[in-house]
C-alpha cells in the first residue's frame, strides 16, 4: 500500500495506475501527496453519502440498477476531485473488461440483477454480493470501483430489506490485513465462490 507521503499517484500492488491523460484531470491543483489525495476523494465521498442516504427514503432497487444512475452517482462520488469522475474509462487495466466492452456488460449486468430480483434468485446479502463482484470486475471507471460498488451494495440491500453491510469495518487493528481478506474473498468470487465476500461484507 502507498505511504501516505508519497506521490499522489503511487498506487498499490492491487491497483493499476492512471494514465496520463487520467492524472492530468486531477481538479485540486494543490495536491501533492498521497494522503491529500485521499483527504479530498473521501471528503467527496461523504458528501455524496450524505446527499444520497439524506434523502427521503432510499432509492428503490430498479431505480439503482440503471447505468445512467450509476454514472451520475460515481461522478457525485469523485466530481470534486476528478474531471473523469461519472464517465466510462477509455484505458486499459490489469483488472476488469477491456474498456470498448463495458458499456455491454454493465447493461448486461443491470438487466441480469433485475431479474434476479424478479425471480427471486438469491437472498438480499447475497443478490447485493453478487452486483457488487461483478461491477468491480468490470472495473467501469478509472479509479474509484471498489467504494462505488461497495455503496451500491449498501444501498441496493438496503432496499431489499436488508441491512448496510460492514465491509470489515470489525477489524479496527490492521487495515492492511482487512484489505488484504477483501482482496483474497474478491478473487474467490472470480472463481465463482460468493462465500467468502459474503462474510466479509458481514465482517
């Protein structure tokens, strides 16, 4: 993981660094590290939370599971500090769909969640599991995938009658080792076993 005095754009072994043009769109000119960076996207971050869950009821689950939402909610999420932020990445990545495929596979995969729902395929945890695998797998946006898919989990389960999900936040003592069990349980899903995301996100 990148020390918190390093650049602002040093990313971590489970990450894939931006391109030029993608750094280049960085709004707060007066970044320099690492740890201003992550100040301002989660002073961002909190400021679209507070918008979207102070709003009179949560969004219904037909209502999240529409491109054009997801789109508007991550440039809510990162628009303060990316110009890129609510559009589609045009770059390749060691993770996710080749960039020219993710408009058809996020409308497969909104079409595949709502008739998940319509048909009752899964519980509400593991429905809001399964969206948040594959929206990370996709890898949509250039940076900024895994917060977007875990707050949409949060909110899609929630809509379901469900309960927010803790996302390890029970393990107070090592960040490191919590992303590290997120990163091990997300690549098990790719090997089509939910089990271990599902524990986590209940950690």
């Amino acid at each position: 993981m990148p020390n918190a005095d390093s650049g602002p754009f040093e990313a971590d072994a489970d990450a894939t660094p931006l391109t030029k043009d993608e750094r280049d769109a960085l709004i707060p000119h007066w970044i320099t590290l690492r740890s201003e960076l992550n100040a301002a996207e989660l002073a961002n971050i909190l400021k679209a939370r507070a918008a979207v869950l102070g709003r009179r009821g949560t969004p219904g689950p037909m209502q999240l599971l529409n491109e054009d939402y997801i789109t508007r909610l991550h440039k809510r999420m990162f628009g303060d500090v990316w110009r890129w932020a609510g559009r589609y990445r045009r770059s390749e990545r060691n993770i996710g769909v080749p960039w020219t495929q993710i408009p058809m596979d996020m409308r497969a995969l909104v079409d595949d969640a709502k008739a998940w729902i319509t048909c009752g395929a899964y519980p509400p945890d593991e429905l809001a599991v399964r969206f948040h695998h594959r929206l990370v797998a996709i890898h949509p946006f250039p940076n900024g995938n895994g917060r977007i898919s875990r707050f949409l989990a949060d909110l899609l389960v929630v809509s379901l009658g469900g309960e927010r999900f803790s996302w390890g936040a029970a393990d107070l003592v090592d960040p490191g080792a919590t992303r590290a069990r997120y990163i091990a349980a997300l690549r098990q899903a790719d090997r089509h076993d939910v089990g271990p995301l599902l524990v986590f996100a209940r950690s």
